[in-house]
C-alpha cells in the first residue's frame, strides 16, 4: 500500500541536533520514498492528513517482558531479588501459553499508544510473543529466555536452533529471533559461553541483564573473580551483536570494555528507580562512546509500557547523576530512543531516522494540548511533556498501525478484558 502524510513537520537528525521540515511523507513498499515535496507522479491509495503534528520517527523499546503485564500491580515496593523469587516467580511457573500471548497483545496496547514501533523482549512461550507482534504490525526482537548450567542447557540451545530457523525473519521480516540468557546469577559461565557459542553458529544477537545491582557484581567478583561485564566477555558474549540490559553498577574498566565490544547497552530508568536497583552512568557510559538505547523493562517493574516516560527520565537521571545540566540534551535522548534502539536490535542502516530509503516506522504526535504549547523548541516539548495521549497515528513497516488514537490492527477492548480474566484466574489459581 502506498500512503501519503501531508501537512506534518518531519523531524530529522542533523548534526548531532533535530531539524524541522514542513512537507509531506510518501511511503510505498515499507520504506520512505521522498520527504518534503512529493512528486506529482506518486499515487498513494491512503492519504492521512496530520494536522500539523510532528512526525517522528517510531520509537524502540529495547529492553523489556511484555507478557509480564499479567503481574503488574500485583507485587510492588520490593527488593529485586524478593520481588523475583516470592512473586514472580511462582506466578510465572503457573502461566499457560495463552496466558503469555494476551499478556503480551495488552503490552502492544499500551505500545502502541506511546509510539513505539519496534521492542526486544525477552521471555519463555516467546512463539506466543512473536505470533502477538505479527498481529499487532510491530517489529520484535523475540529473546528466547535461557537459564541453567553447562548440562542443562544443552537440550535447551537444541531447541533454541529449532527455533531459530522456524521464526527469524517471520512476518515479513519484522521478527528477529535472539538468543537471551538471562543473567549471570541465573546463567553459570558454562551456559553462557554454550550461548555465545550458538550465538555465534546461528549469526543471531544476543539479550542479557547485566550488573543491575550491587548485589549481583558482587556475587559475580566472588564466583569467579570478574564483574558480571568481563564474564560475558569472557564467555564470548560480544562477538555478534549484543545487547545488555541495565549496566548499573560498572566501573571505568567495564564502560570501556562495553565500548570497545560496541555492546549496546539498554537504560532502565523507571525500573532501576523503583527497585532501588541504582543510577547508570548514562552521561559518562555516552562520554566513552558507548551505544546506548531505552527500555521500559518489564510491566511487572515499571509498571507501563511508556517509552515517553523512559525519555524523559533518561534525560533528566543523566543530568542529576553526572551533575552536570548539560548532560544528555533531549535531541540527544530522542536519537538514544530511536536510532540507537534501532542498532541495539540490529534493524536497518537508516532506521531510526526519516529519510528517503529508511523504513517507514514513525508516529504522528500532536501539539494543540495545553501541555505542549508553547511550541518553542519541539524536541524539547516532545521529551520533557508528551504523553502517550499526545501520539495520534503510529505507522509500522509502511502500514497503519494506529489513526486518530484508534489501533486499526487489535481489538484493543477485547484485549484489556481477556487480560483481566487471564490475570485473575492466575492469582486465584
Ligand atoms: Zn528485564
């Protein structure tokens, strides 16, 4: 299908800030045809006029569970490692395929209104994840949880393989299959370097939480004398593309050797915070050159799936805890979210921007609501006050996701009520 926006303001990056052009977005074929000035010969089937609202482009959610939406307000004000093995836990054991799949379709909901286009998700049943991101339009990067030692794991890598080759590159390519050990505290190094070993065989990323507490590295210097960073090193983790969640508690050495491995690491923010896991340190991990990218983490720990919110807490954490107000500028924080989110799950050269060739993912937000006006410095408005109410359409591999605040691909009323039921036949279990 080909789709004309008219009438937006069309952000792109131009060096190292964001530039406005008013114009028009012709999109055929899933990409960006031309931008600005469309030419009388293209004939769209769709045209949606914006209205004068920003286009920018799709937002990446690079770290999170969606399934876990089925947990959330239901364990709250704990320590992490409480939080996993009395609530969580317990929960998840009794959690049927089903279960995981309308956990899932209510996070893309939720997603899907705050702009996002494309998630690494990290889980169990994940065929159930990958079959709700096809039905919903996003892209996914579908982590297939892995836990145990050097001997369990074995017939779990097996199926892993199988895996692999069933889903990477489905629904038109906007599945990507990745391999997601789950930690070091739940990994032992033979399990993690089995996983780097299939990693490497399959050509696929790898997705790993990595020194998110204190409690953790400190585990890990214990175990095996190396900091949860230079044991997935060791173990052969960043060879390919990988991408490590959290990055709390790392010192100098762990921050260069994250940029050396050009490892992309994914800033938790709301999770960090309301587990009291710690503050990363964005602003020095940026000073160092290494690839960063947003996450909401889980619904369980954050509690919501809203990337606008992990934006605006990223760029205002950065300035707090470097001390320093100039620190993660909110064009900067905007491209982290967009373009850097793309590279972390391994998308297209130009994704994460709007440029003639680049994938059409991108949203339309507003700006006639009290809280965006006035309109001096629109990046500015977008990262320090936009909400999800605010983004109107959501375009997703060239195809409309969402209109006029309406998902066109879910049902989102059916959704939010056989969730309801799903969670509490859970709890009640
Ligand atoms: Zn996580």
């Amino acid at each position: 299908m080909k789709i004309e926006i008219k009438n937006c303001e069309i952000m792109q990056w131009k060096d190292g800030g964001a530039e406005f052009l008013r114009g028009s977005i012709a999109i055929g074929e899933g990409s960006i045809r031309s931008i600005g000035e469309i030419p009388k010969s293209f004939s769209p089937d769709r045209v949606i006029d914006a209205g004068g609202a920003l286009a920018l482009p799709g937002l990446v959610n690079a770290h999170t569970h969606v399934s876990m939406s089925l947990l959330r307000n239901l364990a709250d004000d704990l320590e992490l490692m409480k939080w996993l093995q009395d609530k969580v836990w317990p929960i998840e054991e009794k959690m049927s395929e089903e279960d995981v799949h309308i956990g899932a379709l209510i996070s893309m909901v939720e997603m899907i209104h705050s702009g996002i286009t494309a998630f690494a998700d990290m889980y169990f049943s994940m065929d159930q994840v990958a079959a709700a991101a096809a039905e919903a339009g996003l892209r996914a990067n579908i982590g297939v949880g892995l836990t145990g030692d050097g001997e369990t794991s074995k017939p779990k890598l097996q199926s892993f393989r199988e895996f692999y080759d069933r889903y990477n590159g489905k629904a038109d390519g906007r599945i990507i299959v990745d391999l997601a050990p789950h930690a070091p505290y739940t990994c032992d190094g033979d399990c993690l370097s089995a996983a780097a070993g299939v990693a490497r065989d399959l050509g696929c990323g790898l997705h790993i939480h990595l020194a998110e507490t204190s409690g953790e590295v400190d585990e890990c210097k214990k175990r095996y004398g190396l900091s949860p960073i230079f044991l997935a090193e060791r173990a052969g983790l960043f060879e390919g593309r990988a991408i490590a969640a959290h990055c709390v508690h790392v010192d100098e050495a762990d921050i260069e050797l994250l940029a050396d491995k050009g490892v992309h690491v994914i800033h938790n923010p709301t999770s960090n915070l309301k587990l009291a896991s710690g503050f990363a340190p964005t602003a020095a991990m940026i000073e160092a050159g290494v690839s960063l990218a947003i996450g909401t983490d889980g619904p369980a720990s954050n509690n919501n799936q809203n990337m606008l919110e992990e934006i605006h807490l990223a760029a205002i954490l950065a300035k707090a805890v470097s001390g320093d107000p100039t620190a993660m500028p909110a064009a900067q924080a905007l491209q982290i979210a967009t373009e850097g989110g793309s590279k972390a799950l391994g998308l297209a050269e130009a994704a994460g921007s709007l440029s003639e060739g680049a994938p059409a993912d991108l949203l339309l937000l507003r700006t006639d609501k009290a809280h965006m006006r006035p309109l001096h410095d629109p990046v500015a408005a977008v990262v320090y006050g936009a909400g999800p109410s605010d983004i109107d359409t959501l375009i997703c591999d060239g195809k409309v996701i969402m209109t006029g605040g309406i998902i066109e691909t879910l049902d989102e009323e059916e959704i939010i009520k056989k969730a309801q039921e799903a969670a509490s036949r859970l709890v009640s279990r």
